[in-house]
C-alpha cells in the first residue's frame, strides 16, 4: 500500500483564504493557542493545543453569519463555538462544551496576529502552529513577508518538544506558505523512525514538491535528507519511492522508483508515456522521448 505524504493542493488554490489568525488566551482556567483559517465559503479549519501539554489538536468546522463552531475531530463531543465571531476584532469569547460530560467552560482570546498578504505589507517572525505532530515533538511554521512580494513565505520550522515547550531545533526554509498544511509526517528513509516533511512548492500540474527531513538517532536532530522529486510517494510495505512527474497538460508523464541506500535515493526504473490520439490514452514510449 502506498502512502502519499506530498500535500495536495488542488483545493487549498480553489478558495480564497479569508485569513489565517493566531489567538492565545484561556479554555476556563487553561492556557491555549488557536488558529483559525476561514475560507470564503465560510469552510473552517483550525487547531489549538493546552500550553500545558502542547500537543495540537484540529478542530474543523463552520462560520455562518456571525457564528462560528469547532468540532474536535478526535473526540466528536467537544465542540468550540463562538456566537458573535468577528476575525478583525482583537478578542474573542465563546464556549467550549463536551456533549458526553455536559461540562461547559468560557473561552476568552486574544487576537495576537493575522497572516495577510499584500505587496506593500512587509513583516516577519510570525509562528504557525501545525495540527500535524510526532510523538514527542510539534511543529511551528515560521512566516515572513518582504515588501513588493505578494504572498508570504515560510521561511523557517520550529521544532519544539511537547509538555516541556523546549525549542529542540529551528531549521531556515525557503517555502511556499501552506499555512496550516506546511508540515507532513512519515518515514521517509523506512528505518522505523519518524521524520518530518515541509511543502516545498506547487508546480505545473498536480507537481508537487518537499523537503524531507530525516531523524539521526546520534545528534537526536533532524536534517535535509536531499531527496528530490515531484509529488514523491513512499511505500512502507515495499519500501520503495515511486514518482509521478506530469507535464504538456497531463499529455505527457514520467514515473520512477527509487530505493533508499544509505540514506541516498537510488534510481531502479523509469518509464516515459505519451498522450495517443489514436488511442486515448497515454502509451508508453522510450526515455528519451520524454526528455
């Protein structure tokens, strides 16, 4: 079974962002951190984390008029939800509820930054949490935005380890900002020890690429593994890369597979097809044909 650890793109470019916000602030008496992401169709996708476990927690959900509300996708009970929500103020208030226990506890937020583009805004240093997580680490994607840019971009990973909040590693990037989809997690070399990935960018097509960071067991630090390719796939059972390069309008596509030796992407086969009227289909031809 394969398992495609690249970030798909497709409908994340399909809606515009309403803005991406980062609160801080209480659960009752429990320090917490929120992110919201808040599309036009009002599709809402956030994460939080208690600051005293700092392990993220995504709570998708709906803003409808003046209303938003949060599910955590963990436990379908627990539900976040803000009656009078506006995005611009600088704090709001609503109410956490978990339907099994009836429990209900105030929620009370501080609004500390938006992620906003523009070609005259020029900032940087802004952190975002990333709901995805290792075991004993999370994430934070550092954003910055130069003057006469329009998009920001990431420029650095966080690696903090939970519970205690310790900064383990910051690593310097130069990424294009996904927000809250910057971060994927794996086993990128298959020797059993998690890794991480950042979305490195969209290219032509459905291409994609990342950077893959491995984990050394020695340094107890991550580092660029240097595995390059489009929209990499890694199969855990066969333990093998495969690659899918799409290009001339999907008329024409390149596949790869790839082992890994000694942390190297080593090359096995590759195979070239080509778009055939006659046939309507793609049908394969000679490497060199692709080139």
């Amino acid at each position: 079974m394969r398992f495609l650890f690249t970030i798909i793109v497709s409908n994340f470019l399909s809606q515009v962002i309403v803005g991406q916000v980062i609160y801080s602030g209480f659960i009752g008496k429990y320090p917490i951190e929120l992110v919201t992401d808040i599309y036009s169709d009002g599709v809402a996708r956030a994460v939080y984390m208690y600051k005293k476990f700092n392990d993220p927690i995504v709570i998708d959900g709906k803003r409808s008029n003046h209303k938003l509300v949060l599910s955590e996708q963990i436990r379908d009970s627990t539900t976040l939800t803000f009656d009078n929500f506006d995005g611009n103020k600088d704090s709001i208030n609503g109410t956490w509820a978990d339907a099994k226990s009836k429990k209900q506890l105030p929620i009370s937020l501080k609004r500390e930054y938006e992620i906003n583009d523009g070609e005259s805004i020029e900032w940087s240093g802004k952190e975002i949490l990333q709901p995805t997580s290792l075991k004993d680490y999370y994430f934070k994607i550092v954003a910055s935005k130069k003057k006469g840019d329009f998009a920001a971009k990431a420029t650095g990973v966080k690696i903090l380890r939970k519970k205690a909040d310790s900064l383990i590693q910051e690593i310097d990037l130069d990424c294009q900002l996904m927000g809250l989809d910057n971060i994927s997690v794996g086993d990128f070399n298959f020797d059993g020890i998690p890794d991480f990935a950042v979305f490195e960018q969209s290219h032509a097509g459905p291409n994609t690429s990342s950077l893959y960071f491995l984990y050394d067991i020695k340094s107890k630090q991550f580092y660029n593994s240097g595995f390059l390719g489009v929209s990499l796939e890694f199969d855990q059972e066969s333990k093998t890369i495969f690659e899918r390069n799409s290009s001339a309008a999907g008329t024409m596509q390149t596949t790869a597979e790839y082992k890994v030796i000694k942390n190297k992407m080593v090359l096995l086969k590759q195979h070239c097809y080509i778009w055939s009227e006659k046939k309507q289909d793609l049908v394969e031809h000679k490497m060199k044909d692709c080139q």
